[in-house]
C-alpha cells in the first residue's frame, strides 16, 4: 500500500492549478526589457525628427550694423573722400510651405564726409519681398511632400517599433517556454532517477540470491547511470534557460517564479484567430511602400527647373538732419516696384534623375518584399494551423494513454499489495506512466509554440497572453 500512496501524491503535482506567471513576467518585460525601452527611446526620436520638418521653417530675425571710414579715392574728384559711414539693418523674413517666401528689412544709414558737409545725410529704406516657385515646387507642392513624407516616415517607424516589441516579446515567450518544459521534465527524470535506483536495488537482490544473471544487473547500473547523466543534463538545460530569461529582465529569475507544466491544466496561452493582414511585419511593409511612394514623387517632381516669381516694394528718405524714418517707411511716395521672374536650372538634371531613379527601385524593393512576405505569411498561416490540429490530436491520444497507464500502475499496485505481482511489474508500470507524462508535456511545449507563434503571425500576442 505504501507504493500506491507514493505514486498518487508524485501525480498529484502535475494536477494543480496553473498561476499566471507568464502574463506577469511578460508584463515585466514589456515596461523593463532595455530592447523594448531602446525600441521606444527610437520612436520618440522619430517623433522629434518628424516635428522638425513641420517646424523646419520658421521666422528668422536679422540685424547687421556696420561702420565704414574710408579714404579710398572718391571717382568723381580722384580725391581721397576722408568719410565714415554706419549701416544699421533689421529684417524678419519666413519661408513658408506653400512656396512662398517673404522677406521684411528695415535699414538704417548715416553718412559723413569729412572734406565736405554738404554731403552728409542720413537715410531709411524699407522694402517687402515676396517670391513664388511657379514650377519645381509650384504652390508649394515638394514641401508638402516633405511633411506628408515625415508623416508617413513616423507611421512606418511606428508599425516598425510595434512589430519590433512583438518579436521581441515572440522570442520571450519561447524562452520562457523553454523554462517551463525543462522544469518539469527535470520532474519527472527525478522520478525516473528514483525508479531507476530502485530497479538496480532489486536486481542485486536478485543476483545475491542467484534469480538473476550479473548481465542483468550490468543493465540495470548501465540505465541508471543513463538516467543520473540525463538529470544532469536536463538540470543544465534550465540554468541555461533561466539564464536567457534573466538576461532579458536583467534580474536572477528563479525557477520558482515560473510555472512548469502539469497534466491536464489550461495552457497560459490563449488560442487566437486573426487574419494575414493584421500582422504587424506586414502592416509595416504596407506604410513603407506609402512613404516610398510620397518620396518617389517628390524625386519626380525635382527634375523641374526653379521659376520663381519675385516682387519687390521699397520706399527710402535721404536728409542732411533729422529724422529720415517717418518719411521712409512703405506708403511713402518715393517707393519702387520691382518684378521679376529667376529661372533656374540644373542642366540635364543628372543629379535629380539619379535620386529619382534610386527612388524608384527602393519603391519596387518595397513593394517586392511586401508581395513575398505575405505569400510566406500564408505558407506559414496553412502550416500552423495543420499543427495546431495535429498536436491537439496527439494530446487527446496520449491523455488516454495517460489514464490507462495510471490505471495499470494503481492494478499493479493492488495486486503487489496481495502478492500477485513481484515490485519489479511495479517499477516498470511507474517507469511506463513518466515515459507517457514526458510525451504529454513534450506535446504540451509544442502546442503552446503554436499558439504563440498564431499569435504572433495574426498580430495579436499580447490577447494570447494577457487573456
């Protein structure tokens, strides 16, 4: 009776109720892990980068002042002009997105000479600039682009980032994966340590007592020597994946913060459905090719020669005393209108063309990527639901398995009790019911890996494990 209850309370371990320390730890290194920080540390700068091209043109003050003394030659008497001269200027000016630019300037000049006051003044001129591109960026149409073009950059960068995190997180969850399966198959080959001890405890017995040949007793050290190797082996195994798992939280974790897997328990994963389309890869090829396509337009639209329309209004005063400003400012009747058109041009636009003509192949790169890549995510999506179907069936098969080998064990057990059956039927009815538990957990790791990885292709692991 002794064995029974041993064996019932080694089973009773695989039947508790699971805690949710997947969803915690994943939680923990979503908002700890330093790659999923450096990853939003990244969008926060594209953020940045973004606001500066849409305040890439602001208003721009100006102000000079200068002083002259010269004793040049004068032109007019070949003379030396002994004068000196002081030149104040303020301007504002702004380009703005629509092509336009402006330009406002106030200047301020005090002229002396020395040989003859009669020259002496001072002077104020103020003048209004306007110019219009009216062809390579008519109406302003390239520097639209340039902020539609950041937008739609910061887009991709962010469907980027998310499909960043999710891999990232993807790859955490099979290393914690990894650490719940070799818990608990570190479990069970402590049991078959144990069974194997006990086997070779019978067969000295046996050979001591000349029932069994030394071979037998060679076999049964052979196999638990086999057996301890394995334990060691296996123990390594969950270091090693503790060791990934604290890399990534840059914490110790220790085994007892993971759950190792139990017979018949719900899986700490969701099963999910979704579609190919709302993979997160794919979302971000799909935003790439649309700022792509803005930048090739942009390259286009950079073969265009420069045409700008300019209008000028300036008004001035010039006076031997006083004050010339009242009477300089715009309005005044000494004004002048100045229009002109400047056309400008790269010839043959080689530079332009070249630009373009990278632009374009990086467009169709795009597009090339995006048209494999979902080609591959089907292939995958067909793949993983054949799977999933398949390791469930297995599961189902060896849960019966399961059953029927702790019904033997409990027979046996009961029989031995009697004296109908020698410990030897015992051990092995033990040792057939771990080898059947080690399948089950092995098919339980395999199901979860599909979940994860369904998941993961539909873009909605975070619902499979936060469930």
């Amino acid at each position: 009776m002794k064995t029974l209850l041993v064996n019932i309370s080694i089973l009773f371990i695989f039947t508790q109720t699971a805690q949710a320390s997947l969803s915690k730890l994943s939680n923990e290194y979503i908002s700890s892990g330093s790659d999923n920080e450096s990853a939003r540390m990244d969008l926060e700068i594209n953020q940045v980068s973004k606001e500066l091209v849409f305040e890439s043109k602001p208003w721009v003050l100006s102000a000079t002042s200068s002083h002259v003394n010269s004793n040049l030659n004068s032109s007019l008497t070949q003379l030396p002009s002994d004068s000196s001269s002081q030149l104040y200027e303020l301007g504002v000016s702004k380009q703005f997105f629509s092509g336009t630019s402006v330009v406002f300037s106030n200047a301020l000049s005090d002229y002396e000479n020395n040989l003859s006051s009669t020259s002496n003044n001072t002077g104020f001129t103020q003048s209004l600039t306007l110019s219009q591109d009216l062809w390579k960026n008519f109406l302003g149409r390239n520097d639209k682009l340039d902020r539609e073009i950041a937008d739609k950059t910061y887009v991709y960068q962010e469907r980027a980032n998310e499909a960043l995190l999710a891999s990232n997180l993807y790859t955490f969850v099979t290393e914690y994966l990894e650490v719940k399966v070799n818990k608990a198959l570190l479990s069970l080959q402590e049991m078959t340590v144990d069974r194997a001890q006990k086997r070779l405890d019978l067969i000295k017995r046996r050979v001591r007592d000349g029932l069994s040949e030394k071979v037998d007793l060679f076999s049964a050290q052979t196999r638990d020597l086999a057996a301890k190797e394995n334990l060691r082996s296996l123990n390594i195994n969950l270091e090693s994946s503790l060791e990934s798992l604290s890399k990534r939280l840059h914490r110790k974790v220790s085994k007892e913060e993971v759950e190792a897997y139990k017979i018949q328990v719900e899986s700490e994963l969701s099963k999910v459905e979704g579609v190919i389309e709302d993979n997160q890869s794919l979302k971000s090829t799909f935003e790439q090719i649309n700022y792509l396509e803005s930048t090739f337009l942009q390259k286009k639209n950079s073969v265009y020669p420069n045409l700008n329309l300019t209008g000028k209004y300036a008004a001035n005063n010039y006076q031997s005393s006083g004050n010339p400003i009242s009477n300089g400012t715009l309005g005044n009747e000494d004004d002048e209108l100045t229009i002109g058109l400047t056309l400008s041009w790269n010839m043959g636009s080689i530079t332009e063309r070249l630009a373009r003509e990278s632009s374009s192949i990086s467009l169709n790169k795009a597009k090339m990527i995006n048209r494999k890549q979902l080609l591959t995510l089907k292939q995958q999506e067909s793949f993983l639901l054949k799977r999933v179907v398949e390791v469930e069936s297995l599961l189902e098969t060896a849960l019966k398995r399961l059953k029927i080998s702790e019904k033997t064990l409990e027979e046996y057990n009961r029989l031995y009790s009697r004296g109908r059956a020698n410990l030897d039927q015992v051990i092995r009815a033990e040792e057939d019911l771990i080898d059947t538990q080690v399948s089950y957990v092995r098919y339980l790791i395999r199901r979860d890996t599909y979940y994860a990885s369904q998941a993961f292709l539909y873009g909605k692991l975070n619902k499979a494990i936060f469930k």
